[in-house]
C-alpha cells in the first residue's frame, strides 16, 4: 500500500485507533512512531502467546525500557490485553500505548476494561478526496476510497474479495453469528437500505428470518465497522419527523459490491446511493476528525419532506442536500427551503454533479466534486 499524508492527527496520549480492514492503520503508525515497539496479532504465534499468556505483554515492554511508544496492532484479537495495559499505564506514566483495531465488538461489548479513561477513541475512515492526488469522482463511485483497494494492482478484484474477507475472518472465526449463510443473504439484501430510512421489519421478512436475528446482523456491521447509522435531527421540531435512521456502507465501493445490478436495475439509481453514501462517509470522517462534538443526522418530516445530512454541533448547523444530476431545478431546492423555514438560521448546501456554482437565495448549489475535494476538518463544512 503507497503511503500518503492523512487528515488524522494522534492525540498526544494513549489511544485507540479504529477502523475497517484496509483503511491504513497499520501504515499511519509506522509512518507516525517509526520507534515504537510493535505488537502485530495478526502473527499466528504472537497472537498464540499472548492470547495464553496476557501478561507477556508486560515483558516485552519492560524488555525495551527506552521505548516510549508502544503500537499492538488488532486488539480485539486479545482483548484481555487492556487489564495488563491498565496496569503499566498506571506504572509508567511517560509510556504511550497505541491500540488498532477493525472490530469495536468485544471491545464495546465484552465488558472489557478501556483503561478507565486513559486512552481515547478515535477512527481512522477511507480516504477522504483532499487526501488523493487529482481526486476522481467516477473512480470513487465505483471504486470506493479504501486505500487497499485505492492502491492495489487490481483494485477490482481486490473490492470483490473484501467484504468476504470479513464474512469469513471477522464474522465466521470469532462466531460473531450462528449461521454465515443467513448472514450472508442479509449483506445482500440490506444494501437495497442504503442510503434510505431504514426498516428492519421489511429487511427481516426478505431475508426470511426474525426481526431480532436482523437487529443482531446489523449491530455485527456496526460492530465491524462496515456500517453506519443516521439518525434523525430533531432540534426544536416544528413538524413531526420520522423516527427511524439511515443506513450507509462506509464505502461507496464496498457498497457496489455488494448491491446485485441486472437489466432491471437503473444505473442512475445505484449511482445515486453511492454518491450519498461517499458525502455521508466524508462529512462522518470530517466530523471524526475534527473531534470538536458535532453530530451527523438527517431530516425527514412524516409527510416525506427530506434532506440527506444535517450537522449539526459546535460549529454551527448545516444542511446538504445530495443530487445525482447535472442541472438544479425548482424543485430541487423544496426540501432544503422547508428545512431553512424551520431553521432560518442554518447553512445550506446542494452538491449535484453540474461543473458551476450557484446561489439560489439562502441556498449555494456546488459542484460535488469540488466540494469533495475541497473537504478538511479544519475548515468543515467548507
């Protein structure tokens, strides 16, 4: 994998850093503490040694006392690890220890000790445009932004194999689910969410399995760190919303591998989810990395008024309306206007896929491959 200057800044203390397979973290810390001692649990026997024995961990660190920095690549492998980390981090207060990870499972969910607040969370996302030299919209749509895939030989096949490394390494080895074929058939079949309100009742019955086993497959994504979820912004509402989230794949590319596309499926339609879920994905790592408290949602009345992403927080309030199309119309604007009726105090944005910027009263329309582009957390949203 190339390597290439990332928006993510370390937090100058110990901390967890997690992300998908692929993302980089592995390559964002060699590059960062080229010093640091490592601990790789993807190794079969170092996996095997400390999984036996946690507290070898304690040797191997005091084994290099000039070390500072200390990286343990997939800590979910052996999360018993964290109580021996605890441990050296109350001894050793100069020491920083440094947690990767592509599975937050059994770290959220397993009661495991997170250092009792002596390490934070942070999240290592796909590219995101400004991070790419000459940043191309089409090959993101299709390709995703996920630099194993970005900067493989043949990224193609590499995007097919991806999410069946994960069905088959994460989910099937670790005994995330009982049965990896139903499994299997709701990957295909949640990826017709995405982008859209969210209806596990109709997700179960298409899969033909019960609305709690659903609940489970989704958290499991979550879990993995493969999806997400929007919720809804309901700040001083005037109307009465909808009260289910949105669903998105984290990566457009992931997303179109998984979709199943035939004659009677539209183009523009599959586009259309891929290009929100990119905007989704980078206003999601924007906010990740900005670390200053605003939150992602979106907007949707019960009478189906909608716009795509709120953020709202500290810097402000946001609104972005996404269109899979070259010329802004009338009509395009209703959504956005009747959010800023309700909350004339926002900002908002429409990105289509035209070459100008507009300005139609309160509203800017803007190139979405611009706006990607121009896309840094220091300056979210631009």
């Amino acid at each position: 994998m190339e390597s290439r200057d990332r928006f993510f800044q370390a937090p100058k203390q110990s901390f967890f850093l997690l992300g998908p397979r692929g993302t980089g973290k592995t390559l964002w810390t060699q590059r960062t503490y080229p010093g640091a001692l490592r601990v790789d649990l993807l190794e079969p026997d170092v996996h095997r040694e400390l999984a036996a024995r946690p507290e070898r961990l304690r040797a191997l660190i005091e084994g290099s006392p000039r070390v500072r920095t200390v990286v343990i690549d997939e800590v979910q492998k052996v999360p018993e690890l964290l109580s021996v980390a605890h441990a050296l981090l109350e001894e050793r207060r100069r020491l920083t220890l440094v947690f990767t990870g592509s599975s937050a499972r059994k770290l959220r969910r397993g009661g495991v000790d997170l250092l009792a607040g002596r390490a934070v969370m942070r999240s290592l996302h796909p590219f995101m445009a400004g991070e790419l030299d000459g940043f191309d919209l089409e090959a993101a749509l299709r390709l995703g932004m996920v630099p194993l895939v970005r900067f493989s030989k043949a990224p193609s096949d590499v995007l097919r194999s991806y999410v069946s490394l994960y069905v088959r390494e994460e989910v099937q080895l670790e005994g995330l689910v009982r049965n990896v074929g139903s499994f299997a058939r709701f990957l295909e079949a949640i990826c017709f969410s995405h982008g859209a309100v969210l209806n596990v009742a109709n997700v179960a019955r298409e899969c033909q399995v019960e609305r709690k086993t659903v609940d489970g497959y989704l958290e499991v994504l979550e879990d993995l760190l493969l999806a997400f979820r929007v919720p809804v912004f309901g700040r001083r509402a005037k109307r009465e919303l909808a009260v289910h989230s949105k669903f998105y794949f984290f990566d457009p590319g992931v997303f179109r591998s998984l979709r199943l596309a035939g004659p009677l499926d539209r183009p523009t339609e599959i586009d259309g989810g891929a290009l929100e879920g990119l905007v989704a994905e980078h206003l999601r790592a924007g906010i990740d990395y900005r670390n200053r408290g605003d939150k992602l949602h979106y907007w949707r009345t019960r009478s189906g008024v909608e716009v795509d992403f709120i953020v709202y927080g500290p810097s402000g309030l946001f609104a972005f309306e996404v269109m899979n199309q070259s010329v802004v119309r009338p009509a395009d604007l209703r959504n956005v206007n009747a959010f800023l009726d309700d909350y004339p105090e926002a900002k908002a944005t429409l990105l289509y896929r035209g070459q100008e910027r507009l300005q139609y009263g309160k509203v800017r329309c803007v190139p979405c491959t611009q706006w990607l582009a121009s896309l840094h957390p220091s300056r979210l949203p631009p």
